[in-house]
C-alpha cells in the first residue's frame, strides 16, 4: 500500500483511494431484490422474466416490445405503452 507523507498531519496516512479498495453495498440498477419504481417504470429487454411479465400485462410478443423500445429509443413503460397503442 503506499503511504502518504504529511508533515502537518505527523506522520505516515494511507492513501483515501488505492486499486486495492473494495466497494460494498453497491445498489445496481437490475437489483433482483429492489422491487421499487425504478423497476417499474422501465422494461429490461435483456432478462427474460421482465419480457415475460410485459408481454402478458400488455399483451404482445417480445418482438413487438423490443421492437418498440427501439422506434421510441427509450425503455420507459411510458412511451412503450404509447408507442404499441398507436400503433394497433
């Protein structure tokens, strides 16, 4: 580890940031266990049990989502409802 000198402080202090800190308790995004709004209000095409979910709320096939969400550029539940709606 290297040390920082510092006359003012006494002495030998260890670096705030080195390759070698661990990062705890990071909340992804995708967390499995946060079932808050964020997981609502956006459609994750990538995990199968998302498509599986949206495909029966608004009742189309995961190409029609996926198809949606990149006519509308965005993965918000929002615009993709709006999306699919005009378009039947």
């Amino acid at each position: 580890m290297k040390i920082c000198q510092d006359r003012e402080l006494g002495g030998s202090i260890p670096p705030l940031h080195t390759k070698k800190t661990k990062i705890r308790n990071i909340i992804m995004s995708d967390d499995k266990n946060k079932k808050g709004y964020q997981d609502k209000s956006k459609i994750n095409t990538k995990e199968k049990y998302e498509m599986d979910y949206w495909k029966k709320e608004l009742n189309v096939s995961s190409q029609q989502i996926t198809g949606a969400v990149k006519a509308t550029g965005s993965n918000s539940v929002k615009k993709i409802k709006e999306y699919l709606k005009n378009k039947k």
